[in-house]
C-alpha cells in the first residue's frame, strides 16, 4: 500500500481469540495504524495489553468509544454487533462485523477479499464479513464458476474448537488432560465431550433440520458468489482439532471438467494454494494451515457418480482465525482505503456532490 493516511482502528473483542488475531493480522500486514482503541467488556476494562512494543489498555465497548475512529473491526458476538455497530457508523466509523449479525442484510454487503470485493462500493456503514466455513469455500467455487458453472454443492465440514472461541479452546485441552489423567470429562461449552469425539451440531438447530452453521454455508455462499439459486447443502461437524477447519467439497459442474484442468483454476485463484500428491502423501492438513493466510486444496478427483465428467471432489482446508476471520477483515479493510471507500456510499456522495 502507498503510505496512506494513518487511521483511527477499533477492534471490538480485542481480547477474543479472533480480536488478539485481528491485532496481529493488523501489525504483520502493516495496515495504516494511526490509533488502535481495544474494546472488550467491562470485565476487561482498565486491562493493558502489549502490541507491538506498546501497552494499550483495553476499554469498555460502548458507543462513546468509536467517537473519532475510522474503521472498528468488530468480533464480539452477534448481540453486541447489533446493538453496538449502529452506534458506531452513526458516529462515523466503518464497522466490519464478524458476526453474523448483519450478513443476509440486503443493506450490508458480505464480502471475501478475492471474490466480491466490488460489493463493498455499496456498504453504507457496516460490512459483514462470512462465516469461516463459507470462507474458504467461495474462492474454490468461484474458480468453478466462472469456467465451467455451478450445477450442484455438497459439503462437510471438520470444523476446530477454536471456531467456538477461547472457553471451547480450553475445554478441550481441559478434556484432554482429563482423559490422561483417567479423571471424567466436564463439557459446559459443547453438549458432550469434544476430545476424541466428532459432533454433528454446530450452531443451534433450525425447523428445517439443519444446523444455523450449516445453512450460513448455504445462504452466504449464495449472495458472496451472486448465485442466488444455487443448489447447495452442508454438514457441519466439530472435531478436536485445535486451529484450521477442513472441508470433503462436492461440486456437480454444468460443463465437462478434469482434475487437471481444476487444479489449475483453483492455483490461479489469489490466496489459493493447491497441495495435491497423494503418491508422496500430500495433502492438505490442518496443522500445516494453522498460522497461514492462505486455502489450501488437494485430493482433486473426479467424481464417478456423476455422469459427463461433471463432477468433482476435493478437500480445502484454512486457518479459521486468519482467512476464516481476521486476515479477511484486514484485507476488506485494505480495499476500502486503497479505493477510497472507508466511508459510506451516502456519504462519499455527499461529498462529491456538485453544491
Ligand atoms: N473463532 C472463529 O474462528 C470465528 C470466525 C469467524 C467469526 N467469529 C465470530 O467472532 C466473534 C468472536 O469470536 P471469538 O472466537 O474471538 O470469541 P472469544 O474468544 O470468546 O472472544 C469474545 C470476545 O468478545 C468480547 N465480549 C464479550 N462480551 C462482550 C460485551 N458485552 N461487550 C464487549 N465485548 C464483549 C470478549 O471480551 P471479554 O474478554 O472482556 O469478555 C472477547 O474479547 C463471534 O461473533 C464469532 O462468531 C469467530
């Protein structure tokens, strides 16, 4: 970036697993960094933290704290982000919420960095950033898209703890230790044991069966990729891996597609690596991921059950605190100040305006 205007940053949930991340992500991508206010509850207020050789203490959320600030990343939680991410733009700011407060908002445009950053020209104060499962799977399906088309979705998920945040990191470590220890496994945040278990139920579930997780995946995948038809179904399972969620993807294309041919599209895909050799037994892991920015893909096949070499099944697996959450608000970030749109669509208006 071309040394822009240092700006005034909130991060709403800064000492969340995903706030602590958005502070890195920050710092390591050398985002124009004039002020960073860290926001959490009255319960961390008064705490300081160090950032980069700096101590910052933390402060209450409440909506007197975004007066002055320019861009508040928020990653506090659904509630907070409705009742807080309107005081805040109301006061100037440009919030990119990680909840899923706002993302199917017709208002709100929800955006992955590499697939519809033109969709943030719209937003008039608040940005949603997706789901981490629906995260990493667009940039993958919109290379399908625009070669061959969409015809059909089916994917699983193997989603880690930390999605769930610090309290479920903690619990399975807490269950871990226990199981050494011969001593009986406590689970408060889940509704059975995690450690050495897969459990079908993510999110809370809805009439129509599914898990909300799941149809976040359905629903968000739809508006991120303008495919508002698109067929798709999820299963979201959690499993005792600590960092990185991994997807079993099955996609049904309009047009014929080899396994070659995908490999190549999903490589020219920005921030998309493939890892793809499973003579060597190379494939993507989450522990290889964990830390990274980028979405790995392999075990690109092709898939026998669909006739007219339509079909295909791979494996995409990412950082769910990085791309799934903070790189991408950090990147979204990004594209609003290099195309001069940190703030609302109404406002730059106003602005450009003949008087
Ligand atoms: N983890 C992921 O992979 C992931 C990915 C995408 C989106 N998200 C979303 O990001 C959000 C946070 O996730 P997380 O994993 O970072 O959770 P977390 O580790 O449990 O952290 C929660 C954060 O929210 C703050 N908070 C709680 N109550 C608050 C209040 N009343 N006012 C202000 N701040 C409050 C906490 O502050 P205190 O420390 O003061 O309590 C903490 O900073 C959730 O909406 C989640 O759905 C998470």
């Amino acid at each position: 970036m071309s040394q822009p205007n240092p700006l005034t940053v909130a991060v709403v949930g800064a000492t969340g697993v995903v706030g602590r991340t958005m502070v890195q992500v920050l710092g390591e991508r050398e985002f124009p960094v004039g002020e960073l206010r860290l926001l959490a509850s009255g319960r961390s207020a008064g705490r300081t933290v160090e950032v980069r050789g700096r101590s910052i203490e933390i402060q209450e959320a409440v909506g007197e704290a975004f007066d002055g600030v320019d861009i508040a990343l928020f990653s506090a939680g659904a509630d907070i982000s409705k009742d807080l991410a309107p005081q805040a733009v109301a006061r100037g700011a440009t919030v990119i919420d990680n909840s899923n407060a706002w993302r199917m908002d017709p208002n709100v445009p929800l955006v992955v960095s590499q697939v519809n950053p033109d969709d943030l020209a719209w937003h008039e104060g608040i940005i949603a950033n997706p789901n981490c499962s629906t995260m990493q799977l667009v940039p993958v399906l919109m290379a399908l898209r625009d070669s061959v088309g969409l015809e059909r979705v089916v994917v699983d998920t193997y989603q880690s703890v930390s999605g769930t945040g610090a309290e479920a990191i903690a619990e399975l470590e807490g269950q871990i230790r226990a199981h050494v220890a011969g001593e009986q496994k406590h689970a408060a945040v889940y509704p059975h044991p995690i450690a050495f278990n897969a459990l079908p139920e993510i999110d809370v579930f809805l009439e129509n069966g599914y898990t909300r997780e799941e149809w976040k995946v359905v629903t968000e995948s739809r508006k991120i990729l303008h495919l508002e038809d698109l067929r798709i179904s999820c299963t979201a399972v959690r499993i005792p891996v600590f960092v990185s969620h991994s997807e079993a993807v099955h996609v049904e294309t309009r047009a014929p597609i080899t396994p070659e041919k995908a490999r190549r599209l999903f490589a020219g895909v920005d921030g998309v690596v493939v890892n793809d050799d499973p003579a060597s037994h190379e494939y993507p892991l989450a522990t290889d991921a964990a830390g990274r920015d980028e979405i790995f893909v392999g075990r690109v096949r092709q898939d026998p059950s669909i006739p007219g070499e339509r079909g295909l099944a791979f494996w995409v697996v990412s950082d769910n605190l990085r791309k799934g959450a903070a790189t991408n608000t950090v990147q979204l970030a990004e594209l609003l100040v290099e195309r001069g749109q940190v703030r609302a669509r109404s406002r730059r208006q106003a602005v450009e305006a003949p008087a």
